[in-house]
C-alpha cells in the first residue's frame, strides 16, 4: 500500500470518530436553552353562580377601593379649604384677640362668614353673643377691657342688621357708658352714640334720638365726613318734626361740609334739602334740589346709597312734575325710579314707583281716548 493511500485512509477514519462529538456537544448546548412548555387545560366552571359571586366580589373589592380613595381624598382637601379659610380670615380680613381662645376665634370666624360672605346677621349676632360670653365667664375678661367693648359693639351692628333694634340700642348705649367710664377719646366713641341716635330715630323715639345726635355732634373733631352724616341725620329729625328752622342750616352745613369725592352723601342732602323746600311750599326750589340730586347720583351709579338716593329722587321730582301738569315728564321720572330700585332689589319702593307709574299711564291712555 502506498503512503498516499495510508493517508487518505488515516483522514476518512478521524472525520467519523469526530462527527459524532461534534453533534453531542451542539445538541448538549441547545438543551440548555429549550424548555417544553406544556398547554394548560382549559378551566370549565360547573357552577356558573358561584363564577357569578367571585366576578361580583372581585369588583365590589374595586370599587370599595376606589369609594375609600375618594372619600379620603375629598376629606382632606376639605380639611385643607376649612383649615385655610381659618387661616385666611385670622391672618388677613378680621384678626382675633390673642385673649379670647381658640373657641372664641372659631366663632367669630363664623360670624364673619354670616356677615361678609354669606350674610345672616340672625346667627352672626349669635355667634357674637356667645363669644362675648366666653369673654366675661370663662376668661374673666373686665366689662371695660377693649376687647370686651370690640365685641359690644360687632354685636350692636349685627343685631341692628338683623332687624333687632331694641337689642342693638342695648349693646350700643352699654358699650358707649364703657368708653366714657374709662374716659375713651375715641371715634368708635363718637360713632356708637350716632348708632344710638339713629336707632331711636327709627323706632320714633325722637327725645332720646336728638340727646345722642346731639351729643355725638357736640364732641365730633377732625372728621368732616362722619360730622356731616351727625348734622344731617340731626337735620332729618327736625324735618321729621316738622321744625324747619332749625332743619334748614343743619341741611346747609351738612352739604358744606360734605366731602368732594362722597358724592353719594352730597345727593342725600340735597334731596333732603328739596322735601324740606316741598314742605315749606316752595316747589321750584324742591324740583331744583331733586334735579341736583339725581345729577350728583348718576356720578357713581355702583354705589347702593346713589341708587336708593336716585329712586326716591326720580319719584319725588315725577310727583311734583304730575302736579305741573307736565305728565309726560313725570312718567319718565316714574319710569327712572322703577330702573333705580331695581338696580338695588328695593321690593317695597319698587312696587310703589310702578304704581305710581301705572297710575299716570292709565290717565294718559284715558285722556287720550277722551281727545280721539
């Protein structure tokens, strides 16, 4: 045999001793890798029922979570907007005395709320009351301490706001003898009397109303707008008695001392001072008054004492107008003061001026068919 044969027969046997490690270790490294999955057997249920029961508390699980989420949630940002008025109202709009206690702050927190944001001066008074209690009997505050008075006082305005106004002169007249006791040169002082006078003025008892405006005119210094309104509400009362004498140059000082920018106040006066001209018989001058007036309302018709002023005004010069025989005038001026008291929700006024101003068209429709 030659060597070539010996060679080529030496290479034939060593490829098949090889062939066969070769496709062990290729098939022992794929082994690590593939995995036989086996399929699952398909889940049949033979009680639909129960399938039913599983599904329902699986969701009532859900939506008890999302129910609980909720709720916390709305809870706390409801704690968060009820903390953060508290801090909003003592920090910003109405501080409380540091004296009073936390009870006594939330309380007038509230009453703030009732006669700010969402007025009810019937529980805001309440609120008031009970803090001013906590005050005298459990922090055993003086009757004459500055906070105490404070308190009288936010709850005289509320009680007079209420409609309760025999309560009000009450807090106001305690509350004024608590200052001149301490000998308080105040005009918290000066203007407690003025509400006092005012309140007898409404409920007609015109002796004490006159000693308190009086009063209050007599000490009034350095404070031309809060003299002005004493002198004319001084002037209403005489006018109300009937004493124009003594009305008239309280009405004149009044209007001269009024300030520029308080046009409201200037237009009050001058319609006092036309009923008084209409009064005494003088009706040219009162229409000339009421036309002032009504010009110095519509300066600032935003302003709710222009828009009251401007309704009576309207109406008093269509009356006097009416009397003039100048009919079509006084319907315009009926017809403006009907606009003012709506602009206001005057109920009670505005139901009179639509009279007033249904009863002139009337006469005019039938003087009409009269003239046809």
């Amino acid at each position: 045999m030659s060597i070539a044969r010996i060679a080529s027969a030496l290479r034939t046997s060593a490829k098949k001793t090889s062939q066969p490690c070769l496709n062990k270790r290729f098939f022992n490294t794929r082994s690590k890798h593939l995995h036989r999955t086996e399929p699952k057997e398909p889940n049949f249920s033979t009680n639909p029922y129960k399938e039913a029961m599983d599904r329902f508390k699986d969701q009532a699980k859900m939506v008890g979570k999302m129910t609980g989420y909720t709720i916390l949630s709305m809870t706390t940002a409801i704690a968060f907007v009820w903390q953060s008025s508290h801090w909003y109202i003592e920090y910003v709009m109405h501080p409380t005395p540091s004296e009073l206690g936390y009870q006594a702050r939330n309380l007038l927190h509230g009453a703030y709320i009732r006669e700010s944001i969402a007025p009810d001066f019937e529980v805001a008074s309440f609120y008031v009351r009970e803090a001013l209690r906590i005050a005298l009997e459990e922090k055993h505050l003086p009757e004459s301490s500055p906070t105490v008075i404070e308190l009288r006082l936010r709850l005289a305005h509320d009680e007079a706001h209420a409609g309760n106004l025999l309560e009000a002169i009450t807090e106001y007249t305690r509350a004024w003898k608590l200052m001149l006791d301490v000998h308080e040169q105040s005009v918290r002082l000066i203007q407690a009397a003025k509400h006092v006078g005012d309140l007898y003025l409404r409920i007609g008892d015109f002796a004490h109303a006159e000693e308190f405006l009086a009063w209050s005119l007599h000490h009034v210094q350095d404070q031309p707008l809060l003299k002005s309104k004493i002198t004319l509400n001084l002037a209403s009362l005489y006018a109300m008695q009937r004493n124009f004498k003594l009305a008239l140059p309280l009405l004149s000082q009044s209007l001269q001392s009024v300030p520029d920018e308080d046009v409201c106040l200037k237009a009050i006066v001058q319609n006092q001072l036309s009923e008084v001209m209409y009064a005494l018989g003088k009706t040219d001058e009162a229409m000339g008054w009421a036309q002032a007036a009504l010009e110095s309302c519509a300066q600032n018709v935003k302003d709710q004492d222009c828009l009251q002023c401007g309704g009576v005004a309207s109406n008093n010069l269509g009356k006097m107008l009416e009397m003039k025989a100048e009919f079509e005038k006084a319907l315009e001026h009926y017809n403006q003061a009907v606009t003012y008291s709506m602009s206001v929700h005057d109920s009670e006024s505005h139901d009179r001026y639509v009279l007033n101003a249904e009863r002139l068209k009337d006469f005019l429709a039938s003087k009409q068919l009269e003239e046809n």
